[in-house]
C-alpha cells in the first residue's frame, strides 16, 4: 500500500495504475469503520484501489463538528492495509486541496436543497465539489458509496450524470452494529445513554419497512409508524420523510421499490442519518 500525501503524486500513481486496468475510488473522512470497509472490499475487484481520507472542511457549516471530527489516521492505514486497498491520499493539511485563491465550485441542484441541503446550506456545495476533485484525482473508472449518505449519493450520480465524469458510481448497502444501529464515525460521540436510545433510528426504520411488507401505502402512515419509535427516544428529530426513491421529491403514496424513508435524529449535538428503500427486495 502506498500513501501519498500530495494530491498531485497520488494522481500520477493513479494514472499509472490506470494503464493496467480498472480503478476503484473509496471516498471518506476517515475514522474508519465496517461501513468503509465494506466499500473497499467491493473496490477490491477492480485491478487498483484507491481510498482517500480528507475531512472536508468545505462541506462543514460554520456551526458544525469540523474541529471536533474524529481523526485516527494511524488507525485507518492499518485497516486501509488490511482490506486490500493499493493507494492512500490523506492530505495533511487543507490548504493541498484548497490551495490559497481557490474559487470554483460545484453547485448541485434540486436534489440538494431540501433536506440535508436545507438543514446544512453549503453542504451538497462542498461536498460535489470534493467529489468531483477526487474524481479527477484519482483518474477512477468506479467509485464507492454508501447508501447510509442516501441523498448524498443521488447529488453524486446526478453531478456524474450532468458533467459527464467517465466513472461508474457504485451504491452499496448500509452496514449496520449487531443491534440495528447504522454504523458511522460520528457514533464515538455518543455517551452510553444516547448510544442505547439512538437505536429508536433503527428501530423506527424497520417499522416503516414492516408497514409496507404489511401492505400499508399511505405516506404519511408509514411515516407515523417510524416516528412513533424514533420521536421519544430522540432529543430532536430533524425529519422522518418518505420521498420518491429518485427524485427525493414529497410523495403521498408508496409504490414498493421506488420511495425512500430518510430519517435524521439528533442526540445529544450528534446527528444521525438512516434510511430504507421501501418494499425493495
Ligand atoms: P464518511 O467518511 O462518513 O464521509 O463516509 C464515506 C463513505 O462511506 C460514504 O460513501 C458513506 O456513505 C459511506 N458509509 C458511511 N457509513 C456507512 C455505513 N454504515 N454503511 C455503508 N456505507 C457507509
């Protein structure tokens, strides 16, 4: 495994590589977890795969855990290592990303200004804009996400879609701890208490899947049932929305296989996302 810490050293390696074959990108913030690893274990069929560890500070608004953002990155080399994965960008400092006088942005659209878009502005801005910095980077004909950041990967097919970016983005399914939770770094925040009622998340996502399994169809019913589970639990809910599976747009009505439950919760300061395709296989 080789780690670059220059962008530009880590591309030239990626072009090579891109000479004998297929490359898989891993995108993350590091603090890796099962969740990441499965990403480089589906990366890992590809001749070459490439992860890279950047806390973005561009997608973090001003009020939020940039400073505080959990950072291992020893850690995460070794499980980097153990999964197979052949190139490493940790960039150690931002300013290699965003060099003084950086001004070009990718500014997605509908799909991100509702939800996460509304309740963090900038975000999907700061975030399509790494993406397609990565994309560029990494020279990758795949790349992985999880379907955990559900609205993220929609704005991320959409910007490939859009800028005719020559990579295939590959969705994979959320991984979750032995008792339901969605794995993710923010987790380490958690203190016991909120760890014990952060499972209201899961809890109430599996209800909205079981109505539907049930033959419930109205959305609005759907969304009682997971709130019902999530709301005492939590100390905020942000949303608990069911939205077509594409266009993230309002629905009333669930057609199986193509509506979205997403959920945020907060506890404590930490939010947590979940979701569910409903009625899918
Ligand atoms: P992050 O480091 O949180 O920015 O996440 C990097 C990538 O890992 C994103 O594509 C996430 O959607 C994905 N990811 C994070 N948590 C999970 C999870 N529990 N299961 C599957 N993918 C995940």
């Amino acid at each position: 495994m080789r780690v670059f810490t220059d962008p530009k050293a880590f591309a030239a390696a990626c072009r090579e590589a891109r000479t004998r074959g297929e490359l898989g990108l891993v995108p993350t913030m590091g603090y890796l977890h099962e969740g990441h690893a499965s990403l480089m274990d589906a990366a890992r069929r590809h001749r070459t795969s490439a992860l890279t560890i950047f806390v973005n500070p561009t997608q973090f608004a001003a009020n939020e855990d940039l400073s505080r953002y959990p950072r291992d990155l020893a850690g995460d080399l070794r499980i980097a290592e153990q999964h197979g994965v052949d190139l490493v960008l940790a960039p150690d400092d931002p300013k290699v990303v965003y060099p003084d006088g950086f001004q070009t942005w990718v500014e997605p659209g509908a799909l991100a200004t509702d939800l996460e878009g509304a309740l963090r502005p900038g975000h999907f801005r700061g975030v399509a804009t790494v993406v397609l910095k990565l994309l560029n980077l990494a020279h990758a004909s795949h790349a992985y996400f999880g379907q955990k950041d559900y609205q993220q990967l929609a704005v991320v097919r959409r910007l490939v879609r859009d800028l005719d970016v020559p990579v295939e983005i590959v969705g994979c399914p959320i991984v979750r701890e032995p008792d339901g939770l969605a794995m993710s770094s923010r987790n380490v925040y958690l203190t016991p208490d909120q760890r014990q009622r952060a499972l209201g998340i899961s809890r109430g996502v599996q209800a909205a899947r079981r109505a539907v399994a049930d033959g419930v169809r109205d959305a609005r019913q759907i969304e009682q049932a997971a709130l019902g589970l999530i709301g005492p639990l939590a100390d905020a809910v942000d949303y608990v929305t069911v939205r077509d599976a594409d266009s993230l747009e309002p629905i009333d009505v669930v057609t199986p296989g193509r509506a979205v439950l997403l959920v945020v919760a907060r506890f404590g300061k930490t939010r947590l996302l979940d979701n569910a395709v409903l009625g899918a296989a």
